[in-house]
C-alpha cells in the first residue's frame, strides 16, 4: 500500500514529507495506522547525525498511537479496528529478561529493532524502490506503520489518540521512573532535575505516589508556573543560587532528598543529583539520555555511605501490561495530560516541532494525520 510520512533521508537534513510503499504485515507483525505522534528528543538526537548508532533513510518517531488496519499470521493479541500505542521497548513475556520480572528490557528483538528492520531482517518501507529504515521499532512519524505484535500495547477505544499517543514515551518514561524504578512512598522527599516534557511527567508521578516535598530544579523560570500546576512544592532555578547547588538542595531537604531525578541528560547535572540525595539510602535516578560518549563520575564516598545511582529506560515499563494501565489513569483523570501539550502541528509542519523543542518553548507538540 501507499502511505504518507515524515522522512529522514539524511543527518542534519530537514525532514521530508513523502509518499511511501508499505509492505503488509509478515507473520507476528501487524499494520497500524498512526493517529498521532509525538515529538521528542531522540528523534532529533539520531536526525542530528550526533547518535552513532543512526541509520538513513529513515521513518522517525515513537511516541505515537493508532488503530490496527490488519494483522499478519499467527497474530493472536491483537484484531483489525483495536487501538494500540507502539513500543519502543517490547514485551515478549518469553525472553530471559521478561521472565527474570527484574528489568523491562526485553531482549527479543533488540538486534533488528537497532538495526532499523523488522524481526525478519527486512524493512518494510520503500522510497522509489529504495529501502527505508524502521527507526526504534516504532516510525511513527508515517501514517502507517508495520510493527510486531509485541510491540504493540493494546488501550481502551475511547482514549483520544492526540493525548495518549504522549503516553508512547514522556508520560510513562516519567511517572513510570517514580513508581516501577525509584519506588517512591507516601511522605517522600524528591529533587527534580529538568522540567520539561519528562521532568513535569516525574513531578506528577510524585504528587501521585504521594511525595510530601517536590522540588524542581531548572534553568528556565518559565518552567515554574506549570510544574507548581502539576505538584511541584519548591522551584529552585541554579542560575539565582549562586554556587553549588548541592549544599543548597541538601539543605532545603533536610539532609538531602530520598529520590532525585536526572530529567535533562546533562551528567554535571547526574552527579548534582546523586550528590543531593540523603546519606544512607538517597536513590538518584538517570533518565536523561547524555550525548555519546560522555561520562558521569562522583566520589566513591558518596556510594560507599549509602547513596544509590541507577538508571531507567521507558520509566521501568513493561509496554504490553503498564501501558494501557496509563492510559486508564488518564482516563480516569488520576493524572493530566491535556495541559502539557502545547502545541499541535499537521504533518508538513513536523520540522517546526522540533524548533519549538530546541527553543524550550513546547512542552510537547503533536502531530495529527
Ligand atoms: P526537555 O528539553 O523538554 O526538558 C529538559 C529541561 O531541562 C528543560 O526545561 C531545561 O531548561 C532543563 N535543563 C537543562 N539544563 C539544565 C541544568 N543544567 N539544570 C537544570 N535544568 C536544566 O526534555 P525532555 O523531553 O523532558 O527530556 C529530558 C531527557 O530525558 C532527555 O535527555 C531525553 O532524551 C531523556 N529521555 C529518556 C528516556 C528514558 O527512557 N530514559 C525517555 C524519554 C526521554
Ligand atoms: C526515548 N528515549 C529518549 C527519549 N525518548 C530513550 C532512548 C534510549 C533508551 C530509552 C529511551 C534506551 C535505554 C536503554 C536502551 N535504550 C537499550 C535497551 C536495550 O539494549 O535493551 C534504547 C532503546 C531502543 C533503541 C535504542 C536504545 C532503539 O530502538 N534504537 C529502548
Ligand atoms: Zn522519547
């Protein structure tokens, strides 16, 4: 079939709106057709040419959600006319990892998935003839998409597409980072690092875990009116404070929080949020995503006296199962989505979505087919 997309034909390179051959499904695969997309971060990190892992011509994007146009064979979980949100992190519930119920890195298709083509070794997706790349297993910014069956989670009908497709990473990515990896409780203390489109989403996983303090920490004073919106107790903006900033959280917590988040990928601020955590069991929590090659360091001293540093992908999810868990969360109302998408854009416009992000003047934008 024919389908319209947002290509990235090389690094560096504005992307371009074209038609595009789409192959049906192979067995275990499945035909989506994309709704609405989200624009996020990694997407401009691998256009940039700065991910050394990136792959051209490609589909990008993967936080989106849609309806299942058809299924290939051997496909159980999922029937023509079902919403879906595709996942960039799988779930087989087979693998080592998925049975281990330690980590949510499923490992099933993790090579094909890097390499841009489907569990088979092919792409679906042809320009002129020329093959173009899958792009995190998920290539939402094309109106249809070809996707494994495990990597499709499948939510309720009456989910509006242009706010759960945010779901697809940011939502989970954020509140998941407080509830599946930090394991926050009730009465809690945090520090949250980066108030964007991931820090807002951890700030709202606080208030819901039940955080007493909430604090925010960012460069940008605009940032401060929504995140007090979303539960956020005490802004902190690092440029005001003058010197180290760590003394300063340290104090503000009374002896340093029990969760820090790292929301903005820069490791001078990874290490600011390990150092501010309390001494003895402070959990410091990297999400942000560093540039390649950088490295975090710290003293020993800060590890050797209790301080945790972990990490977490997609928030500690298991795609398939938490997912359209969220999803009921939005629905229900527990948590907000509406106010932290700014802007709405219709595919052609997709590069001004990325401006936007760069000038920190979206939270998130979305695209609507
Ligand atoms: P964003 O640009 O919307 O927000 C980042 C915020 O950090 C901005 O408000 C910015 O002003 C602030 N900031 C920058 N430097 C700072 C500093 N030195 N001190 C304090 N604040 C500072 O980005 P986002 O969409 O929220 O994404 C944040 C990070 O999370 C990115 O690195 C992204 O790649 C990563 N991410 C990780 C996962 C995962 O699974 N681990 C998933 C999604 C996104
Ligand atoms: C999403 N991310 C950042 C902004 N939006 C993001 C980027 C990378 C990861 C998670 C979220 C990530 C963490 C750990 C891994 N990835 C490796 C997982 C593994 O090896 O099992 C990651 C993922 C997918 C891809 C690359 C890296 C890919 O499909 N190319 C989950
Ligand atoms: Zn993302």
């Amino acid at each position: 079939m024919k389908t319209r997309a947002a290509v990235a034909f090389a690094a560096k390179k504005p992307l371009e709106i074209v038609e595009l051959d789409l192959d049906g499904p192979k067995a275990g695969e499945v035909l989506v057709e994309i709704k609405a997309t989200g624009i996020c971060h990694t997407d401009y990190f691998t256009l940039s040419g700065a991910d050394p892992e990136g792959l051209f011509p490609c589909v990008l994007g993967h936080e989106g959600a849609g309806i299942v146009v058809d299924v290939g064979a051997g496909v159980t979980s999922l029937k023509k006319g079902d919403h879906v949100i595709p996942l960039y992190t799988p779930e087989c519930r087979q693998c080592k990892s998925c049975l281990s119920r330690k980590t949510n890195l499923c490992t099933s298709i993790r090579a094909t998935q890097g390499k841009g083509v489907m569990p088979d070794g092919t792409s679906r997706f042809k320009c002129d003839g020329a093959t173009v790349l899958h792009y995190m297993g998920t290539s939402t910014f094309s109106n249809h998409i070809v996707a494994p069956e495990i990597a499709l989670a499948k939510i309720r009908e009456d989910a509006p597409f242009d706010k759960v497709c945010y779901i697809g990473c940011g939502v989970t990515t954020g509140i998941g980072a407080v509830i599946w990896t930090a394991k926050a409780e009730p009465g809690c203390r945090a520090v949250v690092f980066g108030l964007g489109g991931i820090g807002l989403n951890v700030i709202q996983g606080l208030r819901m875990a039940g955080a007493e303090m909430i604090v925010g920490v960012d460069i940008n004073p605009a940032r401060k009116n929504i995140a007090e919106k979303f539960g956020m107790t005490h802004f902190v903006n690092p440029t005001e404070v003058g010197g180290d900033i760590v003394p300063y959280l340290v104090n503000l917590t009374d002896g340093g929080a029990d969760y820090t988040f790292d929301a903005t990928g820069n490791v001078t601020v990874m290490r600011q949020a390990l150092e501010s955590c309390h001494r003895g069991w402070g959990k410091s929590i990297v999400i942000g995503v560093a540039p390649s090659g950088a490295e975090i360091s710290t003293r020993p001293f800060q590890l050797v006296t209790g301080r945790v540093w972990m990490g977490t992908a997609f928030g500690g999810a298991r795609g398939r199962t938490d997912v359209p868990r969220i999803v009921d969360w939005y629905m229900n109302g527990k948590i907000n989505i509406d106010d932290l998408i700014t802007h709405k854009l219709p595919l052609e416009r997709i590069n001004e979505g990325f401006d936007l992000m760069h000038a920190g003047e979206s939270i998130r934008s979305v695209v609507e087919f």
